[in-house]
C-alpha cells in the first residue's frame, strides 16, 4: 500500500485524539517527504518511497488493539480494536551505529505543540527497550488496511499501546533521535507543558505527576514557566486569596497541598490565559459563580460539589474541557455547559450517586456518550445542538 498525502477533507479513520491538523498550513501538509534519523554519530533520512517499499518485507506488520487515550478512554474501530499496518522498529536500530550507547528515543513531529512555543516541534520520549521489545509498537502508515488519513496522524505516525496511553505516540512524525540519555531526565511536550508522565502506563495508571507552572506574557507570546512545588504552592494560596486563577497551570494538586473547599465567585481565566487544572480530585467543594471559560479541568474528579448559581441566573460554563472527568453526586442545576468538551465525562456513580442536573443545559457539546446523554435526558437535563 502506498503512503499517500491524504489532505482533502476525508474522514478520520478512528476517532481524532488532540491536533487534527485542521489549522495546519498547506506547506505544513505538504512538507513530510522523509524520516529523518539523528544519532550523536551520524544523521541520515529514509524517503517514505523507501518505508513504502518494505510493504512486503519481512519487517512490515500489521498488528491489531485496543487504543488507550489517556483522558477520552478507549478509542474503538470496527469489533471494538483497530488494524495498524507498519514498519517494525528494527529495521530502523539495525541501520544505525554504536546503537548499545543509546537509552532513550525521541520522536518529533513535522507540526507544532499545541501547548508550548509554537516554534517548538511535538515531541515525545521513549525508553529505548519500549520501540524494540513492544509487540504493539510501529511507524505506521496505515489503519484497517487503507492509508492513514492526515487527521489521523498521516502519513507516517508512531503507534503505542494498548498498554502505553497514546499521548506517547507521535502524529506527522518527521524525526527520530537516539539517545544515551535515561528516559528519567527526558521530558516531552505533555510532560514539559501539562505535567503528563514520563512513561505513560496503562497498567500502572500513569498519567501524571505534580506539577505547577504559570502563563506569562513574553513579548507577544503567551509561555508556560514551570515552577518547583514550593514555589507552586506559595504562588497558588497567592493567586487563591485574589480569587484568580487565570493562568495556573497543575496537574494532581490535591497531592501538593490541601485543596480548599471554597472556589465561590473565583476566576479561572478565560481564552489563552484560562487555567488548566488536570488530573485534580475536588470532593465537595464550592464552585458557585466561579467564571470557567476555557478552563481545562481534563480528568479531574468533582465528587459532590456545587457548581449551581447562587443566584437566580444560570452558571454558563463555556468552552470549559471535562474530557475524562467526573461529576458525579455534583449540583448542576441550572447550569449551562456551551460548546464543552464532554469525551469520557461522567455524570453517574455509584458511591456519589447521580449528579443533580434538572435544569442543566448542554449546548453544542462535543463528545457526550449516547447512553449518559439519554439518561440526562431522563433526570431533566437539556440537550440542545444549533
């Protein structure tokens, strides 16, 4: 099968995990012509006419799993798994020399972070036992036997898993690099920006470590400063005591500090600046007039909390990202969630019950699971799409 530049409008192939590529430029689309390969010895590229031609080598496979997304669950094809087709690693650390010095990989894309300096590459890490002792691990370049589509990570990606979540598989990718560094001093664009792990293992339940940093303005861009947990946590009851909290970036912060139970009327920012707060545990806590635009609140638990408006108006919550979180025994009536992202929210539970959501109105949401929409529905929560 050929490695075909699919940039018209076509269909993902399976459900599209982060950058589509939607905004890419043209240039960008059409710019991934080679893979190169870096090491501290030698740099050299294979064209994707060449990874096309091993179609019928020995080192071609196609392999067939599970994806595990580390906040939208399980992404399924058809029967529930998805057929990967690709180029076994081996074929790639064969080539390449003084290859026992090497314990880490790195694997960058032809596109931009989505969360950092946008002059910056997605990247990720690997140990290098990983690429090479994996029997999921591949340089991909097609799925259920029909070309990978660009928004899919086409048209060569890294595939990972079931038993690695997929944020350490690379979409566009363009580089690889091999490394006598240890995977503990390496840090990605998830790991570095968002505080994701290091190693990603599914059975571990690696998703993040603790981490806090902060937005700030440098000239026209908008950067992201990692801070010590010490520094964190002065800056945070800082922040905290001036209701703001535009701009904090955390992951896991009931880790770091005792979390407060008051949140009434705080401002979590909005747009650019809106705070990120991943992987966080809230149990009932006060969330009462809090001003949510934007804010990404991925994977963060709210077990019995109060979101409902003090007042009479309604709470809207715009664009705020609940991808894998839950919300379970929460008040959330009359609240309005505007074009949110609901992949993998849950509003049921067994040890909180349900959430309150008479009244609640979902507008424009993305992501809803057909089964908790249609139990909402029951318990007098609006769906509405324009």
């Amino acid at each position: 099968m050929e490695l075909s530049m699919s940039i018209e409008a076509n269909s993902p192939c399976f459900q599209i995990v982060g950058d589509s590529g939607e905004l890419h430029p043209p240039s960008l689309k059409k710019g991934l012509k080679c893979l190169e390969i870096i090491t501290p010895y030698e740099t050299f590229a294979v064209s994707l006419e060449e990874l096309n031609s091993l179609t019928h080598s020995p080192y071609f496979k196609r392999i067939t799993m599970g994806i595990n997304c580390v906040s939208s669950g399980k992404i399924l094809g058809k029967n529930g798994q998805l057929t990967f087709g690709g180029l076994s690693f081996e074929w790639i650390y064969k080539k390449i020399q003084k290859r026992e010095l090497f314990k880490s990989i790195g694997f960058y894309s032809i596109a931009p972070v989505s969360i950092g300096p946008k002059e910056e590459p997605h990247h990720t890490f690997l140990e290098i036992e990983y690429p090479l002792t994996s029997p999921y691990f591949l340089l991909a370049w097609e799925v259920n036997n029909k070309p990978l589509l660009y928004p899919n990570g086409g048209p060569l990606r890294t595939i990972v898993g079931p038993d690695r979540y997929f944020y350490k598989s690379i979409k566009w990718l363009s580089r690889i690099e091999f490394l006598e560094d240890p995977i503990s001093e390496l840090k990605g664009t998830w790991e570095k920006y968002g505080g994701y792990h290091p190693l990603g293992r599914v059975e571990k339940k690696e998703r993040f470590l603790p981490f806090m940093a902060i937005k700030e303005q440098k000239g026209k861009e908008l950067c992201r400063r990692e801070l010590s947990l010490k520094e964190g946590i002065h800056l945070f009851w800082e922040l905290y005591e001036k209701k703001n909290l535009s701009g904090l970036v955390v992951s896991q912060l009931h880790h770091v500090l005792e979390m407060p139970k008051d949140f009434k009327e705080v401002d979590f920012g909005k747009e650019e600046e809106a705070a990120e707060i991943r992987g966080t545990l809230f149990k009932k806590t006060n969330f009462q007039d809090a001003r949510m635009e934007g804010t990404n609140f991925s994977l963060s638990r709210f077990s019995a909390c109060h979101f409902s408006s003090a007042s009479q108006k309604s709470l809207i919550l715009k664009d705020v990202d609940l991808e894998g979180a839950y919300l379970v025994g929460s008040h959330l009536e009359k609240v309005t969630f505007e074009g949110a992202n609901l992949w993998n929210c849950h509003f049921y539970g067994s040890k909180y019950g349900p959430a309150k959501v008479k009244g609640m109105t979902l507008l424009n949401c993305r992501g809803l699971d057909p089964k908790q929409e249609e139990w909402l529905q029951k318990d007098g929560a609006i769906i509405l799409r324009e």
